[in-house]
C-alpha cells in the first residue's frame, strides 16, 4: 500500500506537471503573437497621422526610421483606396498577393489579413489601419515570427504548432517547414493543444509528441524532489518567522523619507526661446539626507513606484511647491510651474481632487500649473487617463508630455491624451546642431506640434549653438544649463525677483517681460523666430 500510495502521488504530480507545461506553451505562443502585433501596433499608431500620407521626403524618413527600429516589422506602406502602395520603407514595388479578407480587430481600428509576397514565395500578415478616406498604412510582418518557439525547441522537436486566422486561413507554422497537420492514424502519437487566442483573431492549434512528455520532466527521483522541497519549505518558514518575530520589518528608503519629510523640491527655469523672458520653471523633487547632501530623483524613483509611495510622496512635492512659491507666483501671475507626474496618477480619478486640497485655497492659481508626463512609463487604460487629463485642463491647468522621442508611445499619446505641451529630450537635443537624424526628428516634432497646436519645450540646453539652431527651427521654449541649473527654493526665487526688477515690472502685468540676456538679443537677431 504505501508504495502504491507513493506511485500514485507520483504519477498526480507528473499528470500536474505536464498540464503546467501545456498551459506554459499555450502561454508563451500567445505571448509571442502578442509582442509582434504589438510591436506592428507601435509603429502604425505612431505614424498614424493625415499628414503623412502624403509620402513626401520627410514622411518617408520617418517611416523608414520606425520601420528600422522595429524589429518585427519587415515594411511599411502607404496605399491608397484601390489598395495600390503609394511608399514604402524598402524602396522596391513589392508584389501582394491577398489571401483571404481582411479582418477586423476589437478595437474597431486596425484590420490583419494573410498575405503572400510574390516574388520571395513568403507567407505574411499585413495589418493596417487608415491615414485618411483614401489612404491606408500597412505594417508587413512575417507570417513565421507569429510562431518563434525558441524556448520550447526541445519540447517541440518532433511537434507541429499551426496559427490561422478565425476563418481557417493557415498564417503561421512551427517547425516553418510543416505543411499539414498529422494524420488522424497519428494522433494518438500527440498531445493536442487547440483554442483561441486571447487578445487577436487567431486560431491555435499546438501537436506535443507523446514520446516528449513522457520523457523524465526531473533530473532527479520523485520522492527526493519531495524531501528538498520539504527541507527547504521548513528552513524558509522558520527563517521567515523569525525575522517576523525577532524585529520588526524595516522601512524602505522613500517610505523613511517621507515619514521625516526630507523630500524638498529644486526649480530649474524656463525661458521663452524667441525674447529671452523667463516663464516660470519646472519643479524637480530631490531627497535632503541629515548632512544636507541632496539625492537625485534617478535614485529612488523607482523604489517609489514600486512600493506605491509615489502618489505620497508627490502631494508632499506639491505642498513644497505651494510654500516655496506662493508669494512669488501670488504676486506674478503669469510664471508657470511644471510638475511631474507618475503613471499611476492617471489611473486613478483622485488625482485632481489632490490637486484641488494642495493648489485651491493657495495663491497659486491652477492656470500657473503645468503637470508633465513622462513618455518612459506605460498608461495602463488611455481612457482612465484621457479622463484624468480633461478634468486636470478643465481646472485651467496644462499637461505636457515629458521625455518625448524616447519611448514607444510618444505619437500614439500625442494622438490620444490630448496634451497642450511637448518637451523633446536631451537625447535629440545633443545633435541638433549637427545634419542628421537628431535634427531630423526635432523638425519633424516641431511641425507635428504646431499642426496640432501644441507648445514644444527643448531640454536640456547647454550650448548656444543649440538655442540657435533650435530657434531657426522654430521651438517655444527651453530649459538647461545654459540659462540655469536647477536651484534650491530660496535661490530660484531671487533668480526670478531679479529678473523682474530688472524687467522694470511691477509683477502685476501678465504680460510682462523679464530682461532678455545680451547673449540671447544676439541670437535673437541673427536667427529670427519661424513659429
């Protein structure tokens, strides 16, 4: 009995193995075709504009670049309604041959269908979605990348994995060179693994070999595995409880900082690029450890959003801005204050009402707010989000989209969110000066930006070569170390009453101008403003 009773356990375990091993593989596929999609998905939306259907030299470069850096993504092209290819990345009139209708997505915008590139005798997807009434932009992807099993080669090797649209059109096979599925008399050799997929109009259908699974899915025996687990189980709860009962748990950096308060906030001005006038600044929060050293953001940011401290920790970042700047700002209405935001603020309806207990009975009003995005973090629902953003505007406050050309969603949220302001980063601002593809893609923001009507703010200026350049091209406003570093509350606020005095304003105006510095008269002068 206890050895029956032990091969029985045994053999659950292994049922239960093998199950958890079918469900990894049916998870891993569809991961697989979702990060393909996605990756096509990425570069339709971040191209999908009116303006570029068109074809012209520019949006040609553009959409060579997204094609480039996609990496499943083997063409982009512009059709018209007759389905003829306008341009395209690879530059040759490749032949299409379709294979089935196409069909349409969930959300209502992007359709897939299974295609054949003629001359290579290559199966493919073409998933598009339109520019305008008469244009239509495609992303081509290998029909073979849909199913890469790379990590499953082993348990696959004399398997057969077969992906197809819901109508049955065969768009994808594993191993590539399977042209049917096993007989009916072979069946009984596989494990068979079929359903839909979760997110795309897919079909999968997955052949195991029986010989594979029944392989040993352990090095060693059952029961040794038994006894290391059991072991190892005892020793980590033992050692778990008495961390638990020894001492108390430890609190993490930013939960200690905010207990002490030692988060303060730095102010880095802002100026108008074309007159040399300072507009405002935007807040950076530091933390100030008991010797006075200041830590940057880069430290400890991610610990914030990670045990879910960063929405704390920026209502105490708006509570300094509040008692750092009130005077100044109350006496100065037309000075801006930009506030970064987190992700998580824009998934959660709060975050307004937060903004109203800080700023409400503040001097500070909320048209001198100007809450900023970062392109670097994933919005998890653009609806919550476009919410958020409306009800944010709808105080009078702006929202501008920070770290722009360095994420993947920088056009697909500029489409989306509805944001007033975009701020280019330091990483294309580097090679402005310079003829190439920094250059490139700051035009070619800037003429998207002021299409949309929508301001643009350069950062991280450190030369005047750059102010020149970015002046000739027609930028708003900018920020760096070539007009200021970022300074404590008490510096920022001299900063700016010198400026003002020197103005000759009384701060009451809100149109006033601050002193434009002799070195920005000149280029003022010799690169007048194009916007």
């Amino acid at each position: 009995m206890p050895v029956f009773l032990v091969f029985l356990l045994h053999q659950t375990a292994r049922d239960r193995e093998i199950n958890q091993i079918m469900e990894r593989l049916r998870f891993d596929l569809n991961a697989q075709v979702e990060i393909v999609m996605d990756d096509a998905f990425t570069a339709l939306d971040t191209y999908a504009f009116p303006a570029f259907g068109t074809c012209d030299g520019l949006s040609r470069e553009i959409m060579r670049r997204l094609a480039y850096t996609s990496v499943y993504v083997k063409d982009l092209m512009v059709a018209d309604g007759d389905n003829e290819v306008i341009c395209n990345t690879s530059g040759s009139q490749q032949s299409i041959r379709r294979r089935a209708q196409s069909q349409d997505l969930a959300d209502g915008i992007h359709k897939v269908e299974a295609v054949q590139i003629e001359s290579e005798q290559i199966e493919a997807i073409l998933i598009s979605r339109a520019l305008s009434e008469n244009r239509i932009l495609s992303a081509l992807v290998l029909s073979n990348s849909l199913v890469a099993a790379r990590s499953h080669k082993t348990l696959l090797q004399d398997g057969f994995v077969f992906l197809s649209l819901v109508d049955g059109t065969d768009v994808g096979r594993y191993p590539h060179s399977a042209l049917s599925e096993p007989t009916a008399r072979q069946l009984d050799d596989f494990t068979v693994l079929e359903g839909p997929l979760t997110s795309y109009p897919f079909e999968l259908k997955v052949f195991v070999s029986n010989d594979r699974l029944s392989e040993p899915l352990t090095d060693s025996p059952f029961w040794v595995s038994v006894f290391g687990a059991v072991v190892f189980g005892t020793a980590l709860c033992t050692g778990l409880c008495y961390m638990s009962f020894a001492r108390p748990a430890s609190l993490n950096s930013v939960e200690l900082a905010l207990r002490n308060r030692q988060f303060v906030a730095s102010y880095q001005p802002i100026v108008n690029i074309s007159t040399g006038e300072f507009i405002g600044c935007e807040a950076l929060i530091r933390l100030r450890k008991p010797d006075g050293t200041l830590i940057e953001p880069n430290a400890f940011i991610q610990d914030a959003e990670g045990s879910g401290l960063a929405i704390e920790m920026t209502v105490l970042l708006m509570k300094r801005i509040r008692a750092d700047l009130e005077e100044l700002y109350g006496r100065n209405p037309s000075l801006k204050v930009g506030i970064n935001l987190f992700s998580d603020h824009l998934n959660r309806p709060e975050t307004v009402a937060e903004i109203e207990r800080v700023f409400g009975p503040s001097q500070i009003r909320f048209e001198q707010l100007t809450f900023e995005l970062t392109e670097r973090l994933p919005v998890e629902s653009s609806k919550m989000a476009k919410k958020v953003i409306a009800k944010i505007q709808s105080l009078g406050s702006q929202v501008a989209l920070d770290d722009v050309g360095t994420g993947h969603n920088g056009l697909k949220y500029l489409m989306e969110l509805g944001v007033d302001i975009i701020k280019i980063d330091k990483l294309f601002i580097d090679g402005v000066s310079d003829s190439g593809f920094s250059r490139t893609i700051v035009d070619a923001l800037i003429k998207l930006a002021k299409e949309m009507n929508i301001l643009v703010v350069a950062e991280g200026i450190e030369r005047l070569d750059q102010v020149a350049n970015l002046k000739e091209l027609g930028v708003h406003m900018a920020q760096g170390y070539f007009y200021s570093k970022p300074l404590p509350p008490k510096a920022f606020v001299a900063f700016m009453e010198d400026a003002l005095s020197k103005s000759g304003s009384n701060g009451k105006d809100g149109n006033q101008r601050r002193q434009v510095p002799q070195y920005l008269k000149l280029v003022s002068k010799h690169h007048p403003a194009t916007s």
